[in-house]
C-alpha cells in the first residue's frame, strides 16, 4: 500500500514538472509540440461530441489549456516573441457554455482549424532557421515537391454512371436488333423490308425513351432542385454558418464595419469568407464543412490569375488570423484593395 502511494505521489508530481516547463522556457519545437498535443485533444473531443461526458469534457479542455497558455514567451536564435492565444481560452470558455451539441461541433472544428494553421505557421519558422541543407536533403525536397497533386499527369477521367447506361443501352439494341446481313443470294426487296422494318423499331425505342424523359424529367429536376436549396440553407466556411440569404456583399459590409470598430484581424477573417462565399455562389469552389482555407486555395490552381489573387488574400489571412502578432491598419489596407480587384475580376 505503502508503495502505491509513493508512486503514485512521484507520478503526479512528475505531471506537474512536464505542465510547468513550458511557461518557465519555451523553445520553437517545444511549442510546436504542445501546439500539436492540443490538436490531438481537440480531434478526442470531436469524436465524442455527440456524448455526454462532462468529466471527459473537463480533463480535455484543462489539458489544453496547460499546454496553449492565453501568452508565453518563445525563444528564437535572433531573440524572443510573444505568443497571443488568448482566443482559445475564449473558444473554449464558448465550448463549455454552448448546451446545444449541434453547435459544438463547428466551435470545436473552428478551435482545431486555428491550432492547424498555428501548428503550420511553427513548422515554416523552424525550416527557416534550419535553412543549412545538404544536397541529399535538398534531392529529397525535391522529389517530396513534385510528388504533390499539382505536379502530377491529370488522371484519365472514368466513365460516368450516365455514359455507362447510354453505352450499355445502345450495346443491348445491338444485341436485340442486330443489323441485317443481307447476302448477293437474298432477294433486294426482303432485304429493304428488314431494313425498314429495322429503322421503324430504332425510331419507335428511341420515340419511347424521348417520351420517359420528358415525363419524368421535371420530377427529378424538381427533386434535385430543392435538395440544393436545402443544403443552401446549411452553408458553413471555415466554422462559421452563413445564413441562406447572407451574400458576399453582406459579409464584406460586417468586415468594413468590424475595421471601423477597430478589431481588423476579425475584419480580414470575415472579407476572407465573403471571398470564398463569393466564389461558391459562382459555382468556381464548392463548400465543405471539413475545408481548410488550403483547400479553397488549391481548388482554384487551374485558374493561374484567380490563384495568385486567392495566394495573396490566403496569405493575409493566414498571417492576421493564425499568427503570432498584431494586425495593423496597413494589413487591413493591403487585404482590402486586394479583396476589391480580385471580385472585379471575378465578375468581370
């Protein structure tokens, strides 16, 4: 008994020293660390939101908390930098106050969305201060590059489920009425009745699928339609629900208005979303509630004029709302102006 005890004292007490170390002296990759730890409770989190556990909820959120303090000093070769994150105590106070479990899950996606960005932002800075590479290391990038999508031959596109019926219906008329073959031997006059004969039943089937078509194609547009309306009314960017009647302009005046009050890096997250709501209501991106701002950005790779625009705002985006610093009256100037001349190109 006496034993247990001891180890567990010991076990507890080495918890606290692991939790403490960072707020005493936080290097790059011990942020980095944390950064991705907090990650892996937020994704425990999301794959139990739709239970109920409070004491499962509590231990989570603690931990994070002690691994992301609201502020901390990082250590880098040319000084310190003070970290800001003082969004996820606010996330996370919205987390344990919010009842209803549908909305739990965007506040959680949201939470894990920034940690990923954050997370990223880490690794870029300790790439560039390991910038000494070998030229194996640099092979190796390299061919890690050219393994991404954007470099790779396009795919031969498979047949769809439409062609695949149109080829096997006109495979089974094939079959059904074969065309005739009418020898030297056979008589001219049977042969051009079969003939017709054959042309009439081809008019008659086809007559009949013409007939289906037009019945029945009202039904499915109508069906279709309204399921489109319907998935309209749920459209969620990047954590945050947009209501059915809410367009790009609307956004974009919340933005304005949210720069005047002087919050600019809410102001450029949300002309952020109104650029990407813009983009879908001109079917050039398709929403996703599991979409990153990265994956908005490599759905417009093919169009090279758009992608540059998007890089430049995405980028913004990135530095104002995941990074380490204050946003500036200049950033909000510089996202603006390049808001405005990429939605005139965009509508032309």
């Amino acid at each position: 008994m006496m034993r247990l005890t001891l180890k567990r004292i010991l076990w507890v007490a080495g918890l606290g020293i692991f939790l403490v170390c960072p707020a005493a002296a936080a290097t790059l990759s011990d942020y980095h660390k944390r950064i991705d730890a907090a990650r892996g409770y937020v994704g425990e989190l999301l794959k139990y939101a739709d239970e109920t556990n409070s004491a499962f909820e509590r231990e989570k959120s603690a931990a994070i908390r002690m691994a992301i303090p609201p502020t901390e000093k990082i250590h880098l070769p040319g000084g310190e930098i003070e970290t800001d994150n003082r969004w996820l105590t606010t996330s996370l106070g919205e987390l344990e106050a919010e009842t209803n479990r549908a909305k739990r899950g965007p506040i959680l996606t949201g939470i894990e969305e920034r940690l990923l960005a954050l997370s990223e932002t880490a690794d870029e800075l300790e790439k560039a201060i390991a910038s000494v590479h070998s030229k194996d290391e640099d092979k190796q990038k390299l061919a890690e590059i050219l393994k991404r999508e954007e470099y790779q031959k396009p795919q031969v596109k498979e047949e769809s489920l439409f062609q695949k019926w149109l080829r096997e219906f006109f495979e089974w008329l094939a079959r059904v009425f074969p065309r005739p073959e009418i020898s030297p031997d056979t008589a001219t006059g049977v042969g051009s009745m079969k003939f017709g004969l054959q042309i009439l039943i081809y008019v008659l089937v086809i007559g009949l699928v013409g007939f289906l078509i037009y019945k029945f194609a009202p039904f499915f547009a109508r069906r279709f339609g309204s399921r489109a309306k319907k998935e309209r009314k749920d459209r969620v960017i990047l954590g945050e629900r947009i209501g059915q009647d809410e367009s790009a302009e609307d956004l974009f005046s919340e933005a304005e208005a949210l720069a005047r009050e002087g919050d600019l890096r809410g102001a450029i997250r949300k002309g952020y979303i109104a650029i990407l709501c813009e983009l879908s209501d001109r079917k050039v991106i398709g929403l996703a509630r599991h979409k990153t701002n990265r994956d908005y950005l490599r759905d417009v790779y093919k169009d090279q004029g758009l992608f540059v625009n998007m890089t430049g705002l995405t980028g913004s985006f990135e530095r104002n709302w995941y990074g380490l610093g204050q946003s500036g009256i200049q950033d909000w100037e510089d996202f603006r102006d390049r808001y405005m001349r990429t939605i005139g190109e965009v509508r032309g």
